[in-house]
C-alpha cells in the first residue's frame, strides 16, 4: 500500500517529462509572416501575410514591399466584411495599420505614394539623420466654449454617453479612409495615461499636429470584433481645423 504514492509520483513526472511543450503565443495585436501576395490600391498596399498557421490580408499607407518579404505588423485595427471599391472587392477581414516593418525594418514609402516634405535633426558635425518624429505640442490649448477637455469627457463617460461634446485638442495620430472614415486620436495635454487620449472618426481630412475643434455625440463601448474595443469614442464628428 506504502508504494501506491510512489507509483503516482512516477507517473505523474514521465507525464509531464513527455508531455509536448507549447510555444509562447505571438504578442497581441503583432501578425508577422511571408508576403504572399500585394497590391496597391488609393492610397493603400494591401499584403497578405502567411503566418505559418493561416493567410491574413493587412493594410498600410503606400509602402515598397515584394512577394518574399518578410513583414509585421502591429497597433492594427481589423475591418469585417471590408469592401475595395477600387478593388471591387470585398475582404472577410483587413487589418489596418499605420505600424508595419518590411525584413525587420520600418516600412519605406512606395515610390508611387506621394511622400510628404520631411523634418530633418542635424547633427553637430552638419549631417542629417533620419526625419525627426516630434510630438505635437499640447501647452496652451484652450478649453472649447462652452465644451470640455478630453480627461473630463473620458473620466464623466457615464455623464457625457450619448450626449454632444466639444474639445478643442491637437490631432496626435491620424490614419485616413478606412471603412470610408478618417480616424484620429486627440490630445489637449489634459489627464495622464488612459484619460489623456480620445478617438475620433470623421470625414474631414487633417493632418498629425493639427488644432481641432471636435464635436459630436459620445459613443460608449464600440466593438469593432477580433478583440478591438472602443471604450469611448466620438464618431461621425464634426471637425474644423484652426
């Protein structure tokens, strides 16, 4: 009887000494594998990645890439049933993204995609290095008239669901016509991390840096599927740039 609990021990260790090891999965939001088919489309080149376990189509502004190349792509927001009119086409699913690398390297602009003037940093000894990102400058931005700022919208989302608001902010991310939108992001240097950032659809076309004046109806817990969720957002706003 003594060797009952014995035997149990063995088994369980050859058990877990056979059992098969599980890769670590992939991290959420990043798709990675071979081109295995591209297109350009407007202002979009569209791949479809081969991941190893299934085919995915994605989406980014104009950029150079070749059947071969290995890309990835992150921070991307999935399209259901999304229908090309240039293509006349329709996707089960494209995932659209601004954060994409081509062999382990930022993504270059298509030779055929306007390519906009960029903001160079100079060295001390005279030489250029690559465009300079600069963060849109928040400081100074006035409350909208009677409006609010993006940390009270975001903190009052109970208060403010359903209802129109008004913030005047700067336009920090901007990504244009998807679904037939352009989504931005906007800041006006009010809140921390999580109250400090808003999106925004609208068919108004801006620019990264842009100051804003936004209005339009406060929409709560949008799901746009595959696990991408809006807690807040303005869609369909009205958008002037001053």
């Amino acid at each position: 009887m003594k060797s009952l609990p014995m035997l149990c021990r063995f088994t369980l260790l050859l058990a877990l000494a056979v059992a098969p090891i599980q890769a670590a999965p992939a991290a959420a939001g990043v798709i990675s594998g071979k081109v295995v088919e591209t297109m350009n489309a407007a202002s979009y080149t569209y791949v479809l990645i081969d991941t190893g376990t299934k085919k995915s189509w994605a989406a980014a502004p104009q950029f150079a890439v070749k059947v071969g190349d290995t890309v990835a792509i992150a921070d991307a927001m999935p399209m259901q049933n999304y229908q090309s009119k240039t293509l006349n086409r329709t996707f089960d699913v494209v995932y659209f993204t601004g954060n994409i690398s081509v062999n382990g390297a930022p993504a270059a602009p298509s030779t055929t995609a306007p390519i906009p003037a960029p903001t160079t940093a100079t060295l001390p000894s005279g030489r250029s290095t690559m465009p300079a990102k600069t963060a849109p400058d928040l400081t100074g931005i006035k409350r909208a008239e009677n409006g609010q700022t993006v940390a009270e919208v975001i903190t009052g989302k109970t208060k403010f669901a359903g209802k129109p608001v008004a913030i005047r902010a700067r336009v920090v991310k901007y990504n244009a016509q998807i679904l037939g939108k352009n989504w931005l992001h906007i800041q006006d240097g009010s809140g921390a991390p999580g109250t400090n950032d808003l999106t925004v659809t609208t068919a108004v076309t801006v620019k990264v840096g842009d100051l804003v004046l936004v209005t339009g109806k406060l929409g709560i817990d949008r799901d746009f599927g595959s696990g991408y969720k809006y807690p807040l957002i303005i869609e369909d706003a009205s958008v002037v740039v001053q």
